[in-house]
C-alpha cells in the first residue's frame, strides 16, 4: 500500500527470468488468453501455463503480443517450459506469480461514500476508460501504466470526485472495532 512502491516497483524473477512490471497492456493480454491475474494460479499449474505467464510477462507488453503472435513464441514456451519441469521448481514459481500478482493489484485502501450495493464490472475495463475518458491518457499511455500506479490514480481522480475515501491501516482498526462493538458509522 507504499505509492512510492507504484513509481519504483520491486523487481520479480521467476525460472531465472525477470519480470517487467504488471502494466494494463499484460494483464489485457493474460485475459484476451485466457490466463487471470485476480484468481490464484490453481493449485499445480502446468509447466506450459506458467511459461506462457514468464514469456508474456519478462518482456514490454507489446513485444510480449508480438512474441504471442509470431512463429518464435513456440520455441520460447518450449525453453520456458523446459526449465519447469520440475515439480518443485514449477511450485516455486507459481507462488511467486501469485505475489507478484497480489502486488500488482494492490491499490490504496478506499471505501465508497455511498452505501449501494456494488454493480460488477470487468475491472480492467473499467480501469481503462477512467484512464482513457476521465484522465486524459492515451490508449497505449493507459495500457503502458503499471497496474498497482493505475489504480492509485484512478482511486485519487474517484476520491476528489467524492465518490472514494482513503483510509488508512488505523481507520481500518477503528472501524473494526466499532464493528466489534455493534456501533455503525456516522453518516455525513
């Protein structure tokens, strides 16, 4: 929940491959394959699934789409895959993509002003056209983003709008120990 983590994020490296930081144009890729950063990686995720994620994710999105739609990505998976063979060494790196997961996805800690009930969303879609629409970056700006910076500042552009509020890891004691107590918050 650092900001500063979203301008200099932690470096990741998974079958002795580097990965780049989670930007909106991986995690569109992942999901147009088929591949999710929110859920786990299941239990023993085969050795092809987790190269796919190391290819995609070790270079720039857009060399990541062009190594998927080219001739080579199949000799890349190949190699990848190779070095997964293992059981152990494909458990290590499946729980190091679910951190490294975990970490993209973490934003600030908001809760809404209003009190409806959530409407579900694709929230990579939705984190886009805030981007896009409401912060004026262009597409390929947008999906450049880092996801963790993405979504401070969707939540900064949403809280100046007076739809989020931020909070903090004491608010949220305090809130769960009023919940605790059966108090319910004040409303404003």
């Amino acid at each position: 929940m650092d900001y500063a983590a979203t301008i200099w994020p932690d470096h990741w490296r998974v079958a002795r491959c580097r990965l780049e930081p989670l930007s909106l144009g991986h995690a569109l890729l992942l999901q147009r394959l088929g591949l999710s950063t929110l859920r786990g990686l299941g239990p023993t995720p085969g050795a092809g699934d987790l190269a796919l994620y190391i290819a995609i994710l070790s270079r720039p999105w857009r060399r990541a789409v062009a190594l998927v739609d080219s001739w080579r990505g199949r000799w890349v998976l190949r190699w990848l895959a190779l070095r997964l063979l293992h059981p152990a060494t494909r458990a290590v790196a499946s729980v190091t993509l679910e951190r490294y997961f975990a970490a993209a996805w973490r934003g600030p800690r908001v809760w809404t002003k209003d009190n409806t009930a959530a409407k579900q969303d694709d929230p990579l879609r939705v984190l886009t056209c805030t981007l896009t629409q409401r912060l004026g970056y262009t597409h390929d700006a947008a999906l450049d983003l880092p996801l963790e910076r993405a979504l401070w500042e969707a939540c900064s552009y949403l809280a100046a709008e007076g739809l989020l509020e931020f909070y903090s890891s004491d608010d949220a004691h305090l809130a769960a120990l009023a919940r605790s107590e059966g108090l319910r918050p004040a409303t404003s």
